[in-house]
C-alpha cells in the first residue's frame, strides 16, 4: 500500500470517530498518524515488513497504531475501519469532502435534516433549510452549494502526487513480468496536470495475455472492469481506474504521442499532417497506406517538422507558435533550484527545529533556506509578534556563524488583514531578508475586496512576494475571489515577485497563472511551505507546475544564488 492509502484510511476513521461523536483526544491521534505516514518519504509498508525496523520510532505511533498499520498493509483492510463503516452511511463520506463542513456538522445535517447524499445535500440547501440549522446561516448554506462541486470532483479525481504512488508501485510491479518488454505511463499523469481522474499505462509485450495475467494480479487491484486482446481495465481499492493497453513496438512512439495528448493538441498536430498530405494517429504517422514513423515520438513529430515537445507543453496553448519561431523554452529543472523560500519550524505550527530544516535543505543541495514562520494574526499556531520574531532571527544569526554550506535566510510569512495592512510594523520587516504576504482569513470577502488587500501588501517595500496566491486547496477548496490580472501588473509596477506554493494539495500559482506571470516578466518563486523536514521535497512538484506554465530558469527567481536574489528584491535604503 502506498503512503498516501494508509494515511487515508486514518483520517477516514478520524472522520468517522468525529461523525459519531468520539472523544476528541481519540480523533486526534488518528489524525496524527495520517499526517505523520503522509509526510514519510519513504514507505510507511516498507518500514511495517522489515523486522528489524519499528513503526513505533515514528512520531505519535504507539504499539497499537502500529498494529494496525501492520494488519493494514498485510490483508488490505483493517476491522475497526470496516465496523465504523457499517455503522455510518457510505454516501456520508462524500459530504465530508464538501469545503467548510467537516464531521461535526456533517453529523448534525445527517441527524437533524436526514441528509446522506451530496443530492440531499443540494435539496436542502435550495429549500433554505440548511440556513436555519443552529451554527450554519445563509451564508454558509451559499457556501456549501458552492462546494457541492469540489466534492463531486473529489470523487472521481486525485491529486498528482498521489497518482505518481500508484504508477510508482505499478511500474515496479509489471517490471518483474519477463514478458513485459517496454512500458510507460502517457495520458493527463504525464503531462503533469495537477488533479489527475485515471492512469493510462502502454505496453509492448512478447506475450500479451501473460502481461495482462501480471497486471490482473497487483496488490492494489479491487475488481477487473473490463479485458479484451489489446485493453485491460481495472479499479484500484484507492477507486482509481488504470488502463493498460498493449501496442506493437513499432507503433509505440505514436501510441504514447496519442494517449498523452492533450485532446485540443493533438487536433492541431492532426491539422498540419493533413497539409502536409500525412495522416497521424496511435498507429503511426502515414503517407498513403505506407507507415513512415511510429516507433518513437521524435520520429512521430520529426515528420511533421516538429521538435518533441515536452509533455508537460502540450495543451495547445503557446508550444506550436514557439516551436515556429525556433524558441521552444528550455524548461525549469529540479536542479536549477538553489533555495527554498517559505518554510516553518516548531517556533509556529513546524514539526522541526530551524536547524533541522537548515540541514535537511542542505542535504537536498539547497544553498539557502527563508524561515517563514506565521505572524501572530495566525493565533491557532502560535504565530509570532514583532518580540518573538526579533527573538528568532537573533537565533538565525547565531546558526549562520556556525552552519556551513547553507545561509539561513531571517524570514515571516506575515498576514495580509483582513482590513487591509500587514500583520507586523514596518520597523521588524526592515529587518528581515524576506517577507512573504499571505492571505489567511477573510476569504468570503469580495474580489474588490481580496484584491486591494494583495495590491496594498505588494506596495510595501518590504515585502518580496505573495504566499499561495488565490488560496485554493485542491479537491477541498475554491480558490477566493481575486483579480489576478490586477495583481500581476502590480507586482510588475514593484518589482515584486508571485510564489508558486508547490504544496501538491495547492500548486498555486495554477500553470495558466504561470505562463501569464512569465509573459509579464513577473519572477516566480517556487517554495514548499514545507512544516516538516519531509515536505523539502515537495519542490519537485512545484517545478513540474512551473514546467507546465512554460516557465525556464530565468522565469524562476531561486534559480539565482541569495546575493542576486538579493538584488532582486531592492529593499529601501539595502545595500545591494
């Protein structure tokens, strides 16, 4: 099982335990354990095989969370899951996923209106009597139909980075089949769209039957949808379908130019094949009945007078006219990245000390790392008052003298109010190295509203870029009402720079705000809001949005080594 099944099957029964009610300490536990297997680079199965090893030496895991990870992983199920779904209601779990609503008042809909579906829950929202419940209200019952969206999306989609798990342990899985000779994963996975809905796998294969009798029996198969000669279909116990469909080797190039697409790219490529007297499709690329390419993809687009675009650029927007002109980008690399810039440590709501974050960012090559705790507006986690941060960055200067191979930047991700204005005085962000502005509370407000807060916190000249920009939390949560336009041109008028959160849950900037940022020539920032020294390697997926969005190194501004990014910023009266 991967680590992001185990993680959600505790935070379902944390859902479950809160739904009827359960001791608080009780849920939280089981939260913790799916936090903590959530964050694990490595394989929370792994670690429960290995006799050697103990799942206890994890964070918050005592004896009997341990035993039931291990009885998780080796049967596939675990009974104190099974027995709590018994007792509530299967469709319940689809209104747990609706935004703002939780178990607790989930509970209270279920018990008070008999709402045990997302269509019940629509029904009851459009005859008002949500609105009326104790605790809810008119505003609340428009944001729940609003959300009623994104839990349906929920259902039937899954974030990249869980996706990557599955085609991880599939890969590895038909690479032990002797007759498997070639296999890869095409479709909106490798094209690294942010949510992904199923997995397409392409096989050459000596004997196709043995490889789909291999496929047949993963560990993580639930039932077997469909199987003819060349296709096979099955649903993983995670409900994520994955397709395996079986080519030649000669057409494999053109099967993979296909099932990667997108759709509205290959309508273009099908477009200037036609004027070019070819016909192109997974089979090959023709000239009459003759097959004049097919077996890679560099031969499929060599013949249409193409470069191979990279995947990631093949959504039909900008590739075809840059490949035209002779300019398609040389794409933003993992290795390209030289710091991280918005970080927590246990000063707030991290799980490690500043010096920990110092050395995990250092062994990952990092030469520079921006402690960015919150402000004090973010009182749920201890956010920091102008004493506290002073306080903190007095501790990074004492790390510096000693740390080697890594500067530890003075940082704070201050709040942007809801009023309007910054969270800390202008005196204190002087003293910092970087500023990041984030929104956290007033979501609900209006787009006029949002925006001048952003605009306003980009005209201070203190700060250097703007945290997770329009807010969204995918498959959870819409992003808020903002005008990005607006805020682009006025992080250009100031020099300022847009972070690209590469949380995989928010991945935001979106990778269509990227490519407007590169237009304008406003730098991105790629940084991993990381709380724990694990979520360091979320970079990766922050660059494969950038990638997508067209950015290059020079559209990414920690690219660059602290002293020019220095520059970069300009701060009043800094010496550069």
């Amino acid at each position: 099982m991967t680590n992001h099944e185990i993680a959600a099957v505790f935070e379902q029964i944390a859902d479950l335990l809160e739904f009827q009610g359960a001791n608080p300490f009780r849920v939280r536990a089981y939260r913790n354990v799916a936090r903590t297997v959530h964050d694990q680079t490595e394989s929370v199965a792994d670690i429960a095989a290995d006799e050697k090893r103990s799942l206890s030496d994890l964070e918050g895991i005592g004896k009997d969370l341990a035993d039931k990870i291990r009885t998780l992983v080796q049967t596939g199920s675990l009974p104190m899951l099974d027995e709590l779904r018994a007792e509530v209601p299967e469709s319940v779990l689809a209104i747990l996923r609706v935004p703002g609503l939780g178990p607790k008042r989930a509970a209270q809909l279920f018990h008070e209106l008999h709402v045990a579906t997302l269509e019940d829950l629509r029904t009851a929202c459009e005859s008002h009597r949500v609105q009326v419940l104790k605790g809810f209200g008119a505003k609340t019952e428009a944001a729940i139909l609003q959300g009623l969206g994104i839990a349906a999306e929920a259902e039937q989609r899954i974030l990249w980075a869980e996706a990557e798990e599955h085609v991880e342990e599939i890969l590895a899985h038909m690479g032990k089949c002797r007759a498997v000779q070639q296999i890869s994963v095409a479709g909106s996975y490798r094209r690294g769209k942010e949510t992904v809905g199923d997995l397409d796998f392409l096989v050459v294969a000596r004997d196709v039957e043995t490889a789909m009798d291999h496929f047949g029996i993963f560990h993580g198969v639930a039932s077997v949808l469909a199987r003819g000669p060349t296709k096979m279909s099955i649903r993983l116990s995670a409900g994520v379908q994955v397709d395996l469909r079986a080519v030649e080797a000669k057409s494999f190039g053109a099967a993979m130019q296909y099932f990667t697409g997108s759709k509205e790219h290959n309508i273009i490529l099908r477009g200037r094949a036609k004027a070019l007297g070819l016909k192109i499709n997974e089979y090959g690329v023709f000239r009459g009945e003759k097959v004049i390419a097919g077996r890679t993809e560099e031969e499929v687009y060599g013949c249409l007078d193409l470069p191979c675009f990279p995947p990631e650029l093949r959504e039909a927007r900008r590739e075809f006219d840059w490949a035209e002109a002779g300019e398609l980008p040389k794409l933003l690399e993992v290795g390209d990245i030289r710091g991280d810039l918005h970080d927590h440590s246990t000063w707030t709501d991290g799980q490690a000390s500043i010096e920990q974050m110092a050395a995990a960012a250092k062994q990952r090559g990092h030469k520079y790392l921006a402690i960015t705790d919150h402000s004090k507006r973010v009182t749920m986690v201890n956010g920091l008052d102008a004493k506290r941060i002073l306080e903190q960055w007095a501790e990074i200067d004492r790390l510096n003298k000693r740390l080697e191979g890594i500067t530890l930047l003075k940082g704070v991700e201050v709040d942007i109010l809801e009023r309007g204005g910054l969270d800390l005085p202008d005196d204190v962000l002087a003293q910092a190295d970087w500023v990041v502005a984030s929104v956290h509370y007033g979501h609900q407000q209006s787009r006029q509203q949002i925006t001048a807060r952003v605009i306003e916190a980009l005209e201070n000249p203190y700060v250097a870029s703007i945290g997770h920009p329009t807010g969204r939390m995918l498959l959870r949560r819409k992003a808020y009402e903002i005008d990005m336009d607006a805020v682009m041109r006025a992080a250009r008028q100031h020099g300022k720079m847009l972070e690209l959160n590469a949380h995989p849950m928010r991945l935001d900037l979106d990778d269509v705000a990227c490519a407007a940022a590169k237009s304008l020539g406003v730098p991105v920032v790629i940084a991993t809001d990381a709380h724990a020294v694990e979520g360091l390697d979320a970079m990766r997926f922050g660059v494969l949005q950038a990638r997508r969005g067209g950015l290059t190194k020079q559209d990414v501004a920690n690219t660059r080594t602290w002293p020019q990014l220095k520059k970069m910023i300009g701060k009043p009266g800094q010496k550069t």
